[in-house]
DNA sequence: CCATTTTGATTAAACGTTTCATTTTTTAGG
DNA sequence: CCTAAAAAATGAAACGTTTAATCAAAATGG
C-alpha cells in the first residue's frame, strides 16, 4: 500500500516494466507517448509508474538524448536590484517548460563570465540566458553552436532581446526640459556597454537640441558615486539630473541629500531601470520603466524556441520602455 | 594547430584514449588521478585530454557515479532583497568547488515549493540549500535520505544553519529604550514562522520588562503595510518602531512620511536584516545586520561536507548578529 | 483462406563514463 | 636466472534511458 513497493531504491523504468509485464522498450514507449503501444498496455504502464512513484533519470535521459532540459541564466550582478525579477521570471517560465534554471553571477569579471559559461556548456545545458557584462564578444567562440540568448547587448550572431533605450533617453530628457529646467547633467553606466551609451546618447542629443546639457559624466553600475560625479552632481551645475540607471540615480539622491540639498527642490531626477527600491523611497523616484518580467518570459519562450528549431532566422526582440511619474521631478528652483 | 582536431563534436574519452595510445580505463584514470598509473603515461594523457580540449560529458558521469556535482537553492522569493546576496554566495562557494547551482523561488507558495523540490531532486542534485517559506516540515517526506540544508528555520532532521535573532530582538528593544522611548510598538513578519516569531518575542519580552510595549502587530515580508498596521504606526501610538524586517521596516518609514510625520524625529525605527537599500535610505536605517554572506558561504560548505559523509552527526550553525546605527533612531520627541 | 499490411511488442545497441576483475609487464628477492 | 610480488594497463560490465531493427500477431483484402 505504500509508494514504495521495492527496497528503498528509486524505481528506475527497469522496474516498472517488470512490474507492468511488459519489456522496457514498451513501456519508455508508453510513457513517452510515442511508437505504437496499444491503448490497454499504455494504460495500465502508466498506472503502474504513477503507482510505484517512477521518475525517470535525467541524467540517463540527458545521456541517451543529449538534452538536459537545462539552461543556464548568466547575470552580471545578482545584488544589482534590476537581476532578480528578471531572474525570478526566467525561472518560473522555464518551469512552466518542465526546465529547471543554472543561475550564475559573474561579479563584473570578464574571466568569471568565461568559466561560468564553460561549466555550464560542460553541464550540458540546452541553452544559455546572457546578459553579458558588456559587448565584448567573448561568447561566440565559446558557445559553439549552442543557442544562446543575449539581453540588452549588441550580438552579431545571437538573437536578441532589448529595450528600446533611445526613446527611454528621450522621454527622460524631454520630461526635465519640459519641467523648465536648462541646465541638465547627464550621469551614464560605464562606456564599454553600448546600451549603456544609447541611453544617454540619446538624452544628450534632446538636451544639446535645446541647449540646456550641463554636463555628461559616467559611473559604475553601483550606489556610490565617483568623486568626480559626486562633485559634480552637488556643485549647483545642474538643475535636474539624467541618470541612466536607478542605482546611480539613488546614489546621487544620497550624496545630494547629505550635502542639504533637497529632491526635487533643489534637483529633479530622473532614473531609467525602474528597480524596486526607487518607488520606496522618498519622493519615489520618477524612471523609466523597463518590462522585465516580459523580457524574463519572452526570453526564455525564444530560446526554448530556438533549442527546438536551431536553423530558424535569427530572432531580435525590442522592448519599449515607459516613463513613470513619481516624485523627484520639479521646475528648477527660482534662481 | 586548433583546439578541434576531430569533427566538429566534442571529443570523448574514447578519443583521448585513443589519441594516446592507451585504452579508456587507464584514460580515465589518469584523468581522475585514481587507481595505478605510470608517471610518464599519466602525464601523457593529460597533455593529449588538453591538446584536444577534452571536457568530460557530466551526464554521463552523473549517471555513473549517482553524483551530479549540482546543488538546488530553493528561495522563498528573489525579489526580497535579503535573498540576491545570499544566492550570489552560495553560487559562488558552490562554484569554487565546481558545483552548480540550480535555483529555484517558490514565491511564497507550498505548492510551488514541493514541485520544485521534487523536480530538483528528479534532476538527481546532489543536495538542497532550503529557506522554507515556514516551519511546516512537507519536506522531509519529499527528500527522502538526500542531504539538505535549512536556512533560518527549524527542522528535527536536516543541518541548520540559523541567527541568533533573540539576540538580535533583544538589541533592537534596547537600543530603543536607552534612547529614552516609552511607547514601542512591534512589527513582526507572519506567525507562521519560529524564526520571525523569535525575532519579535525577544523584543517584546524586553519591552515588557520595561513596561515599554505599545503594541504588536504582524506583516507580510512586504513593503506594503496592512492597513491596521498602516493605522498602528501613524496614529501616534508609539514613538519607536521595532521592525523584524527591513523590508516591512521601509514600508513602515514610507507610510510616515506620507502622513507628514519625520524619521527619527518623530518616529524612530529599528529594522532586521540589513538589506541593501536601508544603507541608502535617507536617513539610513539603522537594524540588525545578518551576515548573509558567510551564511551562504558556510551553507554550501556544510552541504557538501554531508553530501561526503552522510552518516555523521547533524550539524546546527548559528550565525551572530550586529546592531549597526545609522539614522533612523533619536530620543522621542518632547511631548 | 492465403497473402499482405498494419499494429503491437521485443531485442539489443548505444550514449560516455567509472570501476571491477583480469591480464600483462616490471621490479625485487633469493 | 627463476619465481613471487608489485605495478601498470586492459577488457568489459554497468549505470538508466531511447530507439532502430526485428519479430509476432492481428487485421485487411482479394
């Protein structure tokens, strides 16, 4: 009456065959749903899996046919608050898929991306989840043939998913022009990420347009602030700030406040990422929205896609962004 | 001259041997550093296995050996801030010791919980680093004789890796009193939870003492206050909040705000986990800081040391916590 | 009712390792 | 030198699947 009819062991296919009176060839036939099994017998295999509690082997299966319904999600920076939503989708659409998920963090090292990537190759994993920590293409001669989905960066031979950032850099720019400002800084992520640059090449080109770029600097990925930036970001320069990720732009929040300048008082912000900690704080940080639970989901629907159909045409998926109000945007102060 | 020598596929053991005159045991062997091998063709095999670039399919040897060399990280919820710098330590001590992590977020959910468990545990991991949603053991039945270790909850049958949170409710409630407050309230995370119920009755225990109790209220692990809560904290009831989670602890600050009253100076609050964005709130919040990073590290150690010897005792680790002061605590406002 | 096709089930090989049992070679001892 | 022991190398089985190649039985058609 128990689940577990043998001696303790996991029940292999072995088992259920011989359990079922039926050879294994038969009963990998009925479980899989495939080959020709008559109704009666597939019937009663399966009945009898489900009783013994058969599970079968990945391992074995992986060996047998090469896939592991595997993949592995290589991120950049799992402590950089805009990773686990997206890491958290791509785990729950891979499931939907009966995957399971390799979840790596290469810490911003070129040489941990590397053998993040080899160990997962070497697992056997059906296809990788890429957001490289910068254009670089160290991938392809790695990968091989493997399908691979590359977030947010530039890749020849990947297919892709992105956002569209130049609107994002618009929107942004627009929106503090639009609130009177005409002296506007412009603070980006590092240069050697071209999505990186877009955003606030985009910015620059609206602000240059109207003439009102203070000044355009850059900064790691990260809450604090070069001292370059941070001095620049407090010496009065700029009316509003036009930051290219919510990390940076809450850090520039911090230094702003600790030197008794006030949001949006004294400084309009606006972010780009949209990170949960920017609608907590106080005011909420007004951003640009990106949708990264889709892009978790659609990233993983494109590569299962890609596994089944290898030779399909390379596939780039673009995203649009939104802008979201909260509270760190303001007409400049009167002079 | 190129890493590839044969066809395109990725060469085998068989070809190694091969390709070094020698048969596959004895390639084996060599490769594996075991059983009886000459110095001269042992180092003849590893020159020839990395001349052809030989990586060994895991799968195989997964199925062979029983062991995959890949541990399952099972989370309560990703988007929880306390849990990325977690699961960045665990993948990477599991990596220094060339295991893989799989990761999973069960979103709060039991039944999500047990599927990913069993579909882990199908997938043949060699063990299991669980932070259960609660104490309700479902697991044990499900993990049958496999190695896991538990994060932060009880658990007669598994390794343990727990806080000291008495020590760390206790600290909080004190701290609050030598402030000078009189009136604390008490916001726990949910019930269902020794380690958070812990948390809370340690706190109360001392407020108590002190005749210093407002009251006591229960949260989600969410930033959004229940509306009691919510009610609780703003109506000027208490003049100190102490939080069992940061989390709800921002929420608690940002609630405030909205209604127009000022931390520290009107409320001040203690919050539990030092989660990322509390060193950037302003004015930080002080809490109890967890040393997450040691816990994710000494969790993959303690696993893989069970996955090596089953049979020796159960092992309990409890980690020490630290009050660190930032801003969010002031003497209580002149009545 | 026999020849043919279709359906249902089986046998056995293969995937890439590890490892036991065995054989071959070398070394040591007398 | 011969024998015994130790060291080095090998053949082959096994792990749990899938699947191609067969085979047997049942259904079909003339």
């Amino acid at each position: 009456m128990t689940k577990d009819e043998s001696g303790g062991k996991r029940p292999t296919l072995k088992d259920v065959a011989l359990a079922a009176g039926v050879s294994v060839a038969t009963a990998s036939y009925a479980l899989n749903d495939v080959g020709s099994v008559g109704g009666d017998t597939r019937r009663h295999v399966l009945e009898v899996a489900a009783r013994l509690g058969y599970r079968p082997n990945l391992s074995a299966k992986a060996m047998r046919t090469g896939k592991t319904s595997a993949i592995g999600l290589i991120l950049p920076d799992l402590t950089n608050p805009f990773f686990p939503a997206l890491a958290q989708n791509v785990v729950h659409a891979a499931r939907e898929s009966a995957y399971s998920v390799f979840v790596t963090d290469t810490q911003g090292s070129h040489e941990a991306e590397r053998a993040a990537a080899q160990a997962l190759i070497q697992r056997g994993v059906d296809g990788l989840i890429w957001f490289p920590i910068n254009d670089e293409d160290t991938l392809a001669d790695l990968t091989g043939g493997l399908p691979v989905l590359v977030l947010d960066r530039d890749n020849p031979r990947h297919d892709l998913i992105q956002i569209d950032v130049d609107s994002g850099g618009r929107m942004a720019a627009e929106r503090l022009i639009r609130a009177g400002h005409r002296r506007i800084g412009v603070i980006s992520g590092p240069t050697d990420v071209r999505s990186s640059r877009q955003r606030s090449e985009s910015s620059v080109e609206v602000l240059r347009r109207h003439d009102a770029l203070a000044w355009h600097l850059h900064n790691a990925y990260s809450f604090d602030l070069e001292p370059a930036v941070a001095a620049a970001v407090a010496d009065g320069s700029a009316t509003a700030l036009c930051v290219g990720a919510d990390l940076i732009a809450l850090g520039a929040i911090n230094t702003l406040r600790q030197r008794g300048l006030r949001v949006p008082e004294d400084v309009s912000i606006i972010g780009f990422d949209n990170i949960p900690y920017g609608a907590l704080a106080f005011p909420g940080l007004s951003t640009i929205n990106i949708p990264v639970e889709e892009m978790g989901i659609e990233a993983v629907n494109t590569l299962l896609r890609r596994i089944a159909k290898p030779a399909e045409s390379r596939r780039r998926l673009v995203f649009d962004v939104t802008y979201v109000e909260r509270g760190t945007v303001a007409p400049p102060p009167a002079p």
